[in-house]
C-alpha cells in the first residue's frame, strides 16, 4: 500500500496548539502537508487566549522542514473563523482539509452547570465548528474537493455523567456531520466524525470531577491500557479521514485504547402497526420487546427517506 500524501493539500486543524490537534498538525506537515495551526492558547475551561500554543507547533513544523502558519482566532465567532479560512488563502493559496477539533471543558452535575457554561461550551463546540466550516465550505464546493473531520465524544453518543452540557454540544456536532455529509457529497466534500480517547488536560480534568464509583472504573479498565491512551493513538484515524485516500463519507469513528471502529446510529426491525389506524399504548406496552429487540438485526439509515424505504420494504416483505 503507497503512503497516504498531502503533498500540495493544505489543512487547517483548529486547536491544534496541544494535545491531539498538535499531533494531527504534526502528522499532516511530516507527510508533506501545508498546515494552519489554529489555537486560541486559553486554558481548559475556555477562558483566556495566547499565541504561544500555536506559534509553538508552528516552529515544531518548521524545524522538521515542514510547512505551517499560526492563527490565533477563537472559533466561537465568524469573523474568527473567516480570519481561519483567510490565513489558509492568503499564506497558501487552498483549502483543503479542515480538521474540527477545538474544545473546551467544563463538568458539572446537571443541576450544577450553569447558563455561561452551557453557553461557552455550545459555542465552542458546536457553534465553532459550525462557523469553522460554513468558512471552508465555499472554497471546497467551489473546487469540488474537500475533506472535514467533526470531532464528537462518546461522552455525548455514549453517555456520560457530570457532562450533560458537553456532550450535548459534542451530540451536536455528530449531527452537524449527518447533515453536511449529505450537502457535501455531490460537491466532493466528504465528512466524517472522530471518537477520540487520550489522556491530556482534558481527560485530567474530568478525572478530577470523577464520583469515586467512575474511579475505581476507570483504574479497572486501566489494566493492560499500555501507551493507548497518548494522543498520537488517534492520530492515524484522524489524518486519514483528512486525507484524499479517504472515500468514506457520513461515518462516525472510534478510538479507543487501539482499537479504531465505526459507531452508527441503527434502527431495530421494530414492531409494524398499523398505517391506517394509531397504535395504542398498550399495543405500545404488548410490543415493547420487539421494538427494542437488536437479536433480529438493524438497520443504518442515511436519511429520513432512506428511513421511510426500509419500513417500506419490510412492510412490503412482511417482516
Ligand atoms: P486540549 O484541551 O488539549 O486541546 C483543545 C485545544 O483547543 C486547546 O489547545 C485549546 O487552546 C483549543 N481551543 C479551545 N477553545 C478554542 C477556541 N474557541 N478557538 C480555538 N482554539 C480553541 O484537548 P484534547 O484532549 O486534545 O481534545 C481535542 C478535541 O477532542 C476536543 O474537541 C475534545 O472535546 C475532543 N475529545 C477529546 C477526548 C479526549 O479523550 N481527550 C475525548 C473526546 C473528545
């Protein structure tokens, strides 16, 4: 198999200035990619801003002979996200790949999260990468090419206590995914998701507001971890689903302890009624196993019609 290339492509990672964007920024660069390093240098939470995070990895780059430009503009604004487009245009003339990996973390007991909290973390996640794309996306469409990484988080798909507002906001993303896969294919545009799992300030962080039950878990599940959780595990998904090798499109992908896997949102067989007449509770009540029942099989619905074909045809078949 020939090495994955990007030579001539040119990336913007956001938040890459340390953990795993750091990792996908220095990856890219090594194998002949332009990069924007994007960071806004605040702290975990989200506040403050500084230019050393991404000037640092800009001189990583640059002293292994590869290419970079910094940018410090916060993804949370549209003009911060223009300025991210316009520093990929101006210094190297494309964009081609956007790597959505920019976060900020708060963990709270529901009842505890606060509006500033939901509101910081919505904005950055979901609403940056949100305005980190809608940026790209004219350059892309317009030279019918384009590769978008969405970084999502099991603790949203998953579930996860003490970040109900997080992972919201992480939901929104796997979401934002679903439906631009499905713009941005006809114009070339390929969307994916990541799953990621590494230790770094992040995860330490969320230990630290671990309920004892949570870490007396995760010490059980750390046995036979070994490196797994460096950032660098997740680096060979990321930089391949940003990569022009990648054909996969409207997918969402896992990283965990080494293992990398697709996670998809499936619909049983489910229980048929009536199309003529409502079901009722209680035949809702009768049912309730068959409808939730995964022994059968599922299915993995792109789109609401797809959705409407598969029912169609099962009623058709009559299963
Ligand atoms: P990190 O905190 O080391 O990296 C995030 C980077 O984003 C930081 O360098 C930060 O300065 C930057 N940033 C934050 N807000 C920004 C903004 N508004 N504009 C521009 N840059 C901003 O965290 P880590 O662990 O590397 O996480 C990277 C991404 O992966 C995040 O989106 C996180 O939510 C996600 N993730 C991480 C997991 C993990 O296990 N570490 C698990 C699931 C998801």
């Amino acid at each position: 198999m020939s090495a994955v290339s990007f030579k001539n492509r040119v990336v913007i990672v956001t938040g890459s200035g340390g953990g795993l964007g750091r990792t996908y920024a220095l990856e890219i660069a090594r194998r002949g990619g332009a990069v924007v390093v994007n960071d806004l240098g605040g702290t975990v939470e989200g506040s403050g801003a500084s230019s050393t995070m991404a000037d640092q990895v800009v001189n990583e780059i640059k002293a292994a002979g590869g290419q970079a430009v910094a940018n410090y503009d916060n993804v949370a604004t549209t003009d911060g996200a223009r300025r991210i487009a316009a520093t990929a245009l101006d210094t190297f003339g494309r964009i081609d790949a956007l790597i959505n990996n920019a976060g900020n973390f708060r963990a709270s007991w529901f009842e505890d999260y606060t509006k500033e909290d939901l509101e910081s973390l919505i904005t950055t996640h979901l609403i940056g990468t949100f305005n980190v794309t809608q940026a790209v996306w004219p350059h892309m469409k317009a030279q019918h090419y384009g590769r978008i990484v969405f970084t999502s988080s099991s603790a949203g798909l998953f579930g996860h206590e003490k970040l109900s507002a997080y992972g919201a906001a992480k939901g929104g993303v796997a979401a934002l995914m679903n439906v631009l896969s499905e713009e941005g294919e006809s114009h070339g545009i390929l969307c994916n998701g990541l799953m990621p799992n590494a230790s770094g300030r992040m995860t330490l962080r969320a230990g630290e507001k671990m309920s004892p039950e949570d870490a007396k878990e995760a010490m059980a599940n750390a046995a036979g971890i070994g490196n797994s959780m460096e950032p660098i595990f997740n680096t060979g998904i990321a930089v391949y689903l940003a990569s022009e090798d990648c054909r996969s499109t409207h997918s969402l992908y896992s990283a965990c302890r080494g293992r990398i896997a697709r996670v998809f949102i499936g619909v049983t067989n489910g229980w048929q009624g009536s199309c003529e007449q409502p079901s009722t509770v209680e035949d809702i009540a009768a049912h309730f196993d068959q409808i939730r029942d995964l022994t059968h099989g599922f299915h993995t619905p792109r789109s609401p019609s797809e959705e409407h074909s598969i029912v169609a045809s099962q009623v058709a078949a009559g299963t």
